[in-house]
C-alpha cells in the first residue's frame, strides 16, 4: 500500500498567512467597535464636585490630509471615466445603426463637453458629503444641564442650587425655588440673586474661572449670612451653589459668648479672694478678729461661688453629651424630687417652712438618668426659693395627665417680665445682674434644666406675671409600665 503523501507548507508561508488572518479578525472587531462607541456620551459617576463636566467621547482619529485628497480625485477620475466610456459606446450603436459621422462626432464632443462641466459643479458638494460621511465631524461638548443625571443629582441636592447657561437660569432644585422663588427658571441669575457681591461675581465669572465662594451678609435678610459657590463649565454654563450659614455663625456667637462669660463669672470671685487674702497680709495681725472673720467669711462665699458654676458647667457639659442619648432606665420620679425637697430643707440656707409639697402617695414611673432629674429638680426649687419673697410658700406639685406626668414649681416672687421670658433658658443670662450675685446664681440653672428636659422628652413651660410670682412647669412622658 503505497504511502500517503504528506503535503508539506512552507514555514514563511505559515508565519506569513497566519498573521494576516489574526490581524484581519483583530481590525473587524476594533471597527466594530469604534462604529459602536461613536459620539456615545462618557457618563461618569456624578460626585459633588461642580466643575465636572460632561464631555463627549474623543472621536477617531481623522483620515490623513493627503489620503482624502488622493480619494476624491480617484472617485473624479473614475466617474469621468464611466461616463466617457457610455458616450464612446453610444457612439459606436449610433455609428453601426448607420448615423452620419459628422453628426455623431459632433454629438461625442457635446457629451464629453456636458460631462466635464455638471461633473466640474458637483463634486465639491459630493466630497464633502463623503467626507462627512467617512470622517467623523468635529464634536462639541453636550449640556450638562439638560442631562438627565444631572437632573437627578439637582433634586437629590438639600441646598439650593441652580444651573445657568449664558447668564439663565436653566434649572433649579426645590430648595432654589423655595429661596429665591419660583419665577426664577429662565431668569437672569445676577437679578434671581439679589445682592451687589453676587452681581459683581456673576457678571465676572467666565467659562475658565476656577470655583469661587463668596460670602452673601445680611442675605436674603438682615443677620443672616448665606455662601455662594460658582463653577464654571467647559461649555459656557456654570453651577451655583448656595449654603445656610446663619445656624453656624449664632452657634460660633454662642460658643465666644460662654468662654466670655464662664471666664467673667470665674475672675469676679477670683478678683473678690485675691484682694481680701492681700488685705488680710497687709493688716499684719493689726486686724481685730470681727474683721479677720468678716473677710474670711467672703472668700468662703466666694470660693464657694466659684466651685458652683464650675460644678455647672461640668454638668451642662455632660448633659450636652449625652443630648442623643435617650434613658432606659425606670425609675420614679415622685421619689426623687421627695429626696430634692429633704435635701433642701435640710440646707442651711434653704427655707424649709416655705416648701409645700403635694405629691401624693403614687408612684410616678418613667424612663430617665436619676442624677439629672435630680439635679432639675434641685435647680427648679433653689430657684424659687431663691427669688421668692420670704415667708412665701413654695409649691412643688406632681399630677399626672394621661400618659405624662407634671413637675410644677410656683413661688410668689416679684416675677418676670414678658420680655426676659424667652431668654431665660440661655446661658449666663440674668433679669437682675445685681440681684443674682446677691443670692449666689451662676446663670446657668435653667440652661442646664432645659438640656435635661429635652434629653428626657419633657416640655418645658415658664409663666410669670410682675408681681405675683413665677411657675415652671414640665411635662414627662410616664414609662409603658405606669
């Protein structure tokens, strides 16, 4: 049996095919590919930044100069050809079906002549068809605005915000509308934002400034202070931004204003012992021992006085971080304020005749941190004792209401004007500076009385009338169990 011939290729015919077969399949899929991804639209992630733009893809690289050039005279050439060609065969049918010579020269000539000249006019206007078609045109970056992400990215935007596009505003999110009003869509943003800083700002800013913020004072009313922040886009448009400020400054104001008077209220007693231990050391035992007694009774007070509002501002500090924190724990409130009276009538300076309570024989169970509500109810009635008219009553009263229950405290003072009413809870505030030194107040009593209040989801309410006294008032909720 004869062996079978084995067909041998050549080895620089393998490593030549081969290649080129592989190369072939690789540019299809490459073509394909590009013809896909052709003026799509890059959309990335929106983020917070305002000067990301939306751009459009880089489109393909673009046909050589000398290339296209060639291809148009190719595509003269050959369609003067074809046409030269179909006048020399009608030529020839009309020489065979027996026409004049002259008359089909002529005729030749005439459509040679005619050819060249429509072919001469249009083909400009077919090159740069082609040349449209085959070449990708010059791409111009899309509205960001007008993009639906960006659409949703505005109304997912708490603070107001606007998009502008050659000085109008082309949208805006709810919280721009509910500023500056809803006229303001397709109006001019430097009249939308009335403010000169704004004005002058909006009508600088190009379309290659970098982001700018601006502080807008007493906008849109007086004391208040709004920031404004302008990113340009590469298009012409631009994004503003706009944010509250307001809340942050008073919390700053509220912030230098306790340094200022925790370091007051602490140097007035400071300055009060330094200058009577100096007048004690200079007496150098001249001094009677009324006098010596008078003076170190002072700075006993003083000292005293000072340890107080340190002891309340460690408190108010340690309400304030535990703000968030809601209690777990049951306890009763009845039996802690019962324990705040005993303790105030056994002071030395308290007046224990005066307290009338009624609380009753039921317990009062509700959720609650026992030290703080201790503590309130301690500030309350050293409160009434304090300003209340002595050998008035105080009265401490505990009634419940439904599924609350109430804590009040009445004295028969000279009472509050309506004024001052709001502002007592503020720290350091005082109706009568002279009158709280007297009695030895800090000023932050019922600052830290209404931290716990709110810590504890009670109501606080304060009712005064000049004359006839005060009542403060707060309602707890009870616990599931009461």
């Amino acid at each position: 049996m004869a062996a079978r011939r084995r067909r041998i290729i050549p080895i620089d015919r393998i490593r030549r095919d081969v290649p080129v077969f592989h190369d072939r399949r690789i540019t299809q899929r490459r073509s394909e590919e590009k013809q896909k991804t052709r003026g799509s639209l890059l959309v990335s992630r929106f983020d917070t930044s305002p000067a990301k733009a939306l751009t459009c893809a880089k489109p393909i690289a673009r046909i050589p100069r000398f290339v296209r050039s060639g291809r148009r005279m190719f595509d003269r050439l050959s369609s003067l050809v074809i046409a030269l060609t179909l006048i020399a065969i009608a030529a020839i049918f009309a020489a065979l079906a027996g026409g004049d010579p002259p008359t089909i020269a002529m005729m030749a000539v005439a459509g040679f002549a005619a050819t060249f000249t429509v072919y001469s006019a249009l083909p400009p206007a077919l090159s740069a068809t082609r040349a449209q078609r085959t070449s990708p045109a010059e791409t111009r970056p899309l509205s960001l605005l007008r993009h639906p992400d960006f659409a949703r990215w505005v109304d997912q935007e708490k603070d107001p915000l606007l998009g502008v596009a050659d000085n109008v505003v082309a949208i805006a999110n709810d919280a721009a509308i509910r500023l500056l009003g809803r006229h303001i869509v397709g109006a001019d943003i430097r009249t939308a934002i009335r403010h000169p800083l704004a004005t002058e700002w909006l009508s600088r800013i190009d379309g290659d400034a970098p982001l700018e913020t601006i502080d807008l004072v007493d906008y849109p009313r007086p004391g208040q202070r709004w920031t404004m922040r302008i990113a340009a886009l590469s298009n012409g448009e631009r994004i503003v931004f706009l944010s509250d400020r307001s809340a942050i400054d008073a919390a700053d104001r509220m912030r230098s204003d306790f340094v200022a008077n925790a370091s007051h209220e602490l140097r007035t007693p400071l300055a009060a012992i330094i200058g009577y231990v100096e007048t004690l050391q200079d007496m150098n035992g001249e001094d009677d021992g009324a006098t010596r007694r008078r003076f170190l009774s002072i700075i006993e007070r003083e000292a005293r006085r000072m340890q107080q509002l340190v002891i309340d501002l460690l408190s108010i500090s340690r309400v304030e971080a535990d703000r968030f924190r809601r209690p777990t724990a049951e306890v009763d409130l009845a039996a802690i304020v019962r324990h705040t009276i005993t303790q105030l009538q056994d002071s030395e300076s308290a007046r224990p005749k005066d307290i009338v309570a009624a609380l009753g024989t039921e317990a009062m169970p509700m959720l609650g941190d026992e030290a703080q509500l201790g503590q309130l109810a301690h500030n309350i009635i050293s409160n009434a004792l304090k300003y209340g008219r002595p050998g008035t009553p105080v009265t401490v009263e505990l009634l419940r209401e439904g599924a609350r229950v109430r804590l009040s405290v009445s004295d028969e003072g000279d009472g509050i004007a309506p004024d001052h009413i709001p502002r007592l809870t503020e720290r350091f505030y005082r109706v009568d500076e002279a009158r709280s030194r007297s009695v030895g107040g800090t000023g932050l009593g019922l600052a830290i009385v209404k931290h716990i209040s709110e810590r504890h989801q009670g109501q606080l309410h304060i009712d005064s009338e000049p004359g006839k006294g005060t009542s403060v008032s707060i309602s707890f909720p009870l616990a599931a169990s009461a």
